[in-house]
C-alpha cells in the first residue's frame, strides 16, 4: 500500500520509464545557411538513472563577436522555448484551422520531435546585434519536454531552474558565462514521485529554489512522502500536486503535499478519477517573502486535462478558486497554513462558472517591501485581480480589486470591457511595489457565446500605491458591473497606468508569460538591480495542446516612470525585420527545426558584468 513497498516500487519505475520513453527520440541537425558559423560546445551530467544528460551550446560566432565589442557590458534575455511539432498543431487540424504544421500549403514544416532549447537573445540596448539570438542551448535526450516556466526574476549568481511540463523534469542551468550555458544537474520524475507536471520556480537567497508541481504523484493510489504525509492521488498529472524544494544543482531536498487531511470543497473542487477526498491542491505559481517566513502558490488546475489534447475540461469545477499560504520557517518541512477560497464577483453566471471571477487562480505574486505583508493572485478564465494585505494573517482574507475588463479598451479600443475568460497569465509587483504588472492573452471568439468577438490581448501596468498605503483597512472592492467594467469606484481602488496592444486586432493572440528587466547599467559600467524597471519582455504562447497556441512572438515593452507602456520599435526578428523576434522561423543555430515555442523569459547578466 505504500510508496516503499517492492511491488509499488515497480509499478513506479516502469511508469517513469513510460514518461522518459520519448528520450529515445533522436533528431539530427546542424548549422545552415542561415546560421553557417556556429561553434558548438557540450556540458553533460550523469543523473540519477546513471544516463548522461546535456546541454548544447550552439554560438553564432558573428553574433557573438558582435555581442562583445569592448567596453560594451551585456544584458541577455534567455527563452525557455519547445519544438513544434505534429501533436501541438493536432488541436488546431482537427477544428479545420490553418496551423503552423502545414502554412496552409498542405506541406509538412516539422512533423518530427525536435530538440527543445533556451534562447540566449542580445537585450543590451544599443547593440549591434540587439534583437539577434547568438545561442541556442538545446537540452537532450529528451524531447517533447513542453519547457513551461522558470523562476520569476534573476539575481547575481542564481542556478536558472527550468522546468519541462510533459517531461515531469527540471532543469538546472549555470548561467555565470553568458552566452554559454553549463548544466548543472536534473530533476526526474523517479526523483519527485510525490508530484509531476513542473510548473514555476521560486528561488531563495541561499539559492535554493522551491517549484510547484501541479500534478498528483507518480502512480494513482497512496503515497507516503518523507515528512511522514500519507496521500492518496489519481496519478501522474493528476491530484494532489506537490511543493518540491531543490539545491542549487537541481537536487531534491524535501517533497510536500499541497493536500489539505481532510480534502477540500467537494463541490468547488472535481477530480477526474473521482477522489475520496475531494482535492484543488494543483499549484501553480509560487512566490515567497522570506522576511515573513511565508510562502504562497495559487492553485490553478487538474493539469491532465489540459496536456491531454484534444480532450476538453467536462467540468469547469477542474479549474481551481485557491490560494494556498505556507509557513517555511523550516525550509525543507514547509507547513501548509491555509487553504483560501477566492469569491466570485459581480460577473459571475451560474450558466457560466468557468468565467466566475474566482476560477482558475493561475498566479500569485508578492509585495517587496518591509512594510507591507500583501499578495495579489489573478484567475485566467475568471479574469480579475484579487488582493489580500496580509499573507501571514491564519486565514488571509482576499477581496476583488480589479477586473481585467476595466483595461480591456485602455489595450485596445476594438475591445468590450467583460474580463470574463481574459485568459490572464504572468502577473508580477514591481520591486518598488508601485506597479503591478499583467499580461493577458486575450478572449478567444466565441468564447462567451457564439456572437462573441472576442477581445484583442497586451500588457497593462496598475497603480497599487494607494491600496498598498491603506494597510489592513483597505476599502476597495469590486461589487458592481460598472466597477467590473470601469475600474473600482474607491480611492484606494488600483487605476491603470500603462496598457499596449500585442497583435491588436487578434483575439486571444497576446502574451500569456513575461518578466522585467531589474538591470540598469551604473556609471561604473557595471550593471546594477533596480527597484524601477524601464523594460518589461513578454511572450505570446500557452500550451498547444490546450488550444489556446499563440502566434510564438517575444516582445520588449517599455515602461515609463509613470508607468505608461510602448512596445520596443528596435527589438526586431532577424529574418523578418518585423517587431518582436519570431519563434516561427526555419532555421535555428541548431538546425532547421522550424517552428519552436517560446513559453516563458529572464533578463540575465554575466557573473562579471553585474555587481
């Protein structure tokens, strides 16, 4: 019956085996005419199965040269990117839709599993080969690893934790000689069979790192973890999901369960297979005030029932109202403190529940400062902000202060103001805690009804400096349809600073992922972190398989001191010279893969260059 025992043992090995089947994929490559100079460096590790695991580098040797004029110090966005291939334009050939995989030509572009990779682009303003990708770092054996999220931010001497959705695995990166990556180590499903499906990463200052995985342990049935918690799960990228802590290499240190004892909200919270003990324990963004001892993940989904394509959601009671706060004064024995329930608000329709204001609470993120203890989480169906002024508080009390409707015509003017099914990814605090940032994908046509025409998606900035001054007494909330629509009618209510467009025009095209540049250049010539960020870098894809795609664009956005937003005109794709950099291209460093998806990005700096 339990995780130890010799017959479960095997049941679990031979599960893992099935999930690493597709490293035996082999895919060849190499340097094209687009890419004719390309020096190639290896870093391999032996993980834990006694295999050897790598990083490839693949540096552009023009771009690079270029890369490194003297006394020119260097700021790189990496992109944590996967390749396209047939089973990721499935959903979109089978609704009869002009995917990726075919152009519209009936000609296969890239049918085959290619490997996945991180992108290092030049982001250092004013560069002459700012905008160009100098380096792509593909990781093997595996393929098919679905790259899904890193950490949120970047700091001076950070492992880069990466994870690989489909894989079940993490990556760890040695970024200190930028632009050539090192691996550091990986994480296998047989290293976390209490959890699967890696999601984000949250790192601390003695560089350890925490990571949701959404995902139930490995194998349906009892699981006994370390710290003595016995769960019973549905299996692998089912329920409940688990909070995994590494080392700076990608080693584990401690699984926890994110599962309450006596289960959750029956009615709020469906399981598919059913589970004795109902569970919404599927986290999925993560962020910590180590100040305060004190964690929170947001819990978004059952994640097989997105990774599963073509299948649909048969309840919206898949997708989760709660946010989960944990006491981490012992790091490696994280205590779950509370389990929150986000209320719906003047929107919601109970014809509708998977557009109620409280679903689908897909990210949280943390105030900064000493002097305040709040947190904000977002839903991506449900569409609106939600905010609690204290995370250490027994039971946090989280109210709605703003819906994504109130900045839908602020992004375009093409657009309605119903936040409902916004499609609301990467939210974020600025370090200063005056901004919060948000990206949305957008409302996809048809998605509130068959005369729905859906809603252009981009980048808005909120002022929160009122509501965050107003302490525990705060007064706004959103109760109306006009407040939904137009913004809260209380002083302290946060107001839209800054709102763009990503593919106007286009519903449900926007970013769905982003991260803000924390480098400024110092008049020693060294970079620097800030508290005020002017850049913001943002992309513009999900997950295939769930049908909501993108169009794979990475975008910069500037960021006024006010807050207002325009997007970079001079970060530019280098085949198309069209604005933002095109992951539907032919040809990489690596070989003419075609199509790759970029999911989520970081600003980083070399070792040398940053003080």
């Amino acid at each position: 019956m339990l995780s130890n025992s010799p017959r479960r043992r095997k049941v679990l090995t031979s599960t893992v085996a099935a999930v690493l089947a597709v490293g035996a994929v082999t895919y060849t490559g190499g340097s094209t005419a687009a890419y004719a100079d390309v020096r190639t460096t290896t870093d391999s590790r032996t993980a834990s199965d006694g295999k050897q695991y790598w990083v490839k580098n693949h540096l552009v040797t023009g771009a690079v040269e270029r890369a490194a004029e003297p006394g020119q110090r260097k700021k790189w966005l990496l992109v944590w990117a996967g390749d396209e291939n047939i089973a990721d334009t499935l959903v979109k050939d089978v609704k009869n839709l002009p995917g990726s995989l075919t152009g519209g030509l009936g000609k296969v572009v890239n049918a085959l599993p290619g490997p996945d990779f991180l992108a290092v682009i030049d982001a250092t303003e004013g560069s002459p080969s700012y905008g160009k990708v100098v380096n792509t770092a593909t990781v093997g054996p595996l393929v098919e690893n679905e790259p899904h999220h890193m950490q949120y931010v970047w700091h001076k001497g950070d492992t880069v934790y990466a994870g690989a959705l489909f894989a079940a695995a993490t990556y760890a990166f040695d970024v200190s000689a930028l632009p050539e990556l090192k691996l550091k180590g990986i994480s296998l499903p047989t290293n976390t069979l209490g959890g699967s499906v890696p999601d984000a990463y949250w790192t601390l200052k003695d560089g350890t790192a925490y990571g949701t995985y959404m995902g139930g342990p490995v194998v349906p049935g009892p699981y006994l973890y370390a710290n003595g918690q016995t769960v019973v799960g549905n299996g692998f990228a089912g329920s409940p999901g688990a909070l995994i802590r590494f080392d700076r290499d990608g080693r584990v240190l401690s699984q926890t369960s994110a599962a309450t004892p006596q289960g959750d909200n029956a009615k709020l919270c469906a399981n598919l297979p059913q589970l004795a003990q109902p569970t919404c324990a599927n986290p999925h963004g993560i962020q910590a005030r180590e100040d305060l001892n004190t964690l929170i993940t947001s819990d978004y989904a059952e994640p097989r029932n997105i990774i599963l394509d073509p299948v649909k959601q048969p309840s919206p009671y898949l997708r989760r109202p709660t946010v989960r706060t944990w006491d981490i004064t012992d790091r490696d024995n994280p205590r779950l403190r509370a389990v929150s329930y986000l209320q719906d608000g003047p929107r919601a329709d109970p014809a509708d529940p998977l557009h109620a204001e409280s679903r689908a609470v897909m990210e949280t993120t943390v105030t900064n400062l000493p002097g305040h203890k709040g947190a904000f989480a977002q839903t991506m169906q449900g569409g609106a902000v939600h905010y609690t002024p204290d995370i250490t508080a027994p039971e946090p009390r989280w109210v709605e202060v703003f819906d994504d409707g109130a900045a839908s015509k602020a992004i375009f003017a093409g657009n309605d103001s119903n936040g409902g099914g916004s499609n609301g990814g990467w939210i974020q605090t600025s370090p200063d805690d005056r901004f919060l940032y948000r990206a949305i994908s957008g409302r996809g046509k048809g998605a509130l009804g068959p005369n729905d025409p859906g809603a252009t998606g981009g980048v808005y900035v909120l002022n929160i400096e009122k509501l965050l001054a107003a302490g525990t007494d705060f007064k706004c909330r959103i109760d109306t349809l006009a407040e939904a629509q137009n913004g809260g009618a209380e002083a302290d209510c946060p107001t839209v600073a800054g709102a763009v467009p990503i593919n106007a025009g286009t519903p449900a095209a926007g970013p769905h992922w982003g991260a803000y540049d924390n480098f400024e250049l110092g008049e020693d010539g060294f970079y620097h972190e800030t508290s005020s960020p002017r850049r913001l870098a943002v992309s513009n894809y999900f997950v295939a398989r769930s049908g909501l795609d993108g169009d794979h664009k990475v975008n910069v956005v500037k960021v006024a001191p006010d807050g207002k937003l325009t997007v970079d005109q001079d970060f530019r794709d280098e085949f198309s010279g069209q604005v933002g950099i095109n992951f539907n291209r032919r040809d990489w460093p690596h070989g003419a893969f075609g199509n790759a998806k970029p999911h989520s990005e970081l600003f980083v700096v070399a070792d040398a260059d940053v003080k």
